[in-house]
C-alpha cells in the first residue's frame, strides 16, 4: 500500500482498529541550489486514532545553530488537528501550540519573556505548515485531486495563512507520483513508486529537500 492510500485510510477511519504503522520515514537533505544548509529527519504514522508526522530539522550553518522540532497530528472523529513546535539556537527559543477544533483554529506562543494566544476561523481542508520543515507537505498527500483542490494553509509561528491548489498529475509510468501546488505555496511535491517521499522543492524560495538514500 502506498503512502497516500495509507493516509486516506486513515483520515477517513477504519472500519476496525489496527495498531499505527509506519507509512514513512527518513532523512531529507535541505539545500538552496546547491548548497546543503540542513538537514531533516521525519517519521509518519498512520492508523485508527489518526495521522501523526514527527519532524526535526536542523541547520548547523546559522549562528547560533538552528534546530526545530515538530509534531502535527489530526484525530478523532471530527478530525481534530493539533501542532507543536519548539525551536532552540537561531533568533530565540520558544515553543508554538497550535489546535483547530470545531472550525476554531487556537494558536499560543511560548517565548522568553512572553506568552500570547490568538483565536481565527479554521478551515476545511486546513494543513498546518512550519517554515523551514518539509515533511509536514505530507500532509497534503490524502487531500489532493487529479483537477486540483483549493487548500488552506497555516503558518503558527507567524499566524500566516495562504490559499492554494493542490494537484495530483497522472502517475508515471515507473508509478511514482508529482503533486503540484499553486497559489499562495508554489512547488512540487514526488513520491516514488512505493508511495515514499523523495523530493519537495519550492521554487519561488530557492529551496529543496532531497531525500537521503541509505
């Protein structure tokens, strides 16, 4: 079973509980053109109670050094979607909570010398985003259509919001897979013939994250 069949299984809800399996996991390399800046390492899991993305990036290169670690998770009957996020080195540490719940999206930020909470409308489809981590893109996976569907997307550590479509093009004919958005996220994402992520680029930032082969 590929990665997007085992995603859709698991937003939609199994007629009997099973345990959560792996879907995906590996290294991805970041760079901007080129370069290597960082890297980053993520896990998917997927079953009966819901989808769970574990991610950690880290960019040796910034001064101090920049490691961000996230989890974003959607559960429950009405698909309940949660996120956390904690960031050491860079600018400042802190951490960013994020929840949607009955189409109310509810972020609060932990920071030195601070906390602040703020309430906006949610979404359907919502994804929550982090800026430098990729592999929270898989979330789009079990959203996408062939002619393209509008998305929502939020950023909690800014409170960004971003409208975009989300297109599945036909398989190759090796079976892998390109999920193409436009709009306010521009980029690619490609999935191999095992449904395994392989490569997102965002073209308009400069950025890709290739995934590391063992």
């Amino acid at each position: 079973m590929n990665l997007r069949a085992v995603l859709i299984l698991c937003l939609i809800g199994l007629a009997h509980p099973l345990p959560a399996q792996v879907a995906d996991e590996g290294t991805l390399v970041i760079r901007v053109g080129s370069r290597e800046i960082g890297s980053e390492t993520f896990r998917v899991t997927s079953g009966a109670a819901g989808l769970r993305i574990f991610a950690k990036a880290s960019y040796p290169g910034s001064r101090p050094p920049t490691e961000l670690s996230v989890t974003v998770e959607r559960s429950g009957p009405a698909g309940e979607l949660t996120f956390q996020l904690e960031r050491r080195g860079g600018s400042g540490g802190g951490q960013v909570y994020a929840i949607q719940k009955r189409n109310r999206l509810t972020i609060r930020r932990v920071e030195r010398g601070g906390e602040q909470a703020s309430e906006t409308p949610g979404a359907e489809p919502l994804v929550l985003l982090a800026d430098s981590v990729f592999s929270l893109y898989l979330q789009i996976l079990p959203l996408t259509t062939e002619v393209g569907r509008a998305i929502t997307a939020v950023v909690p550590q800014g409170a960004r919001r971003m409208a975009f479509t989300a297109q599945r093009l036909p398989s190759a004919t090796n079976g892998s897979t390109l999920i193409r958005l436009s709009g306010g996220v521009e980029g690619e994402i490609a999935l191999g013939n095992r449904g395994e992520l392989l490569r997102i680029s965002l073209p308009v930032l400069g950025l890709e994250a290739l995934r590391k082969r063992d």
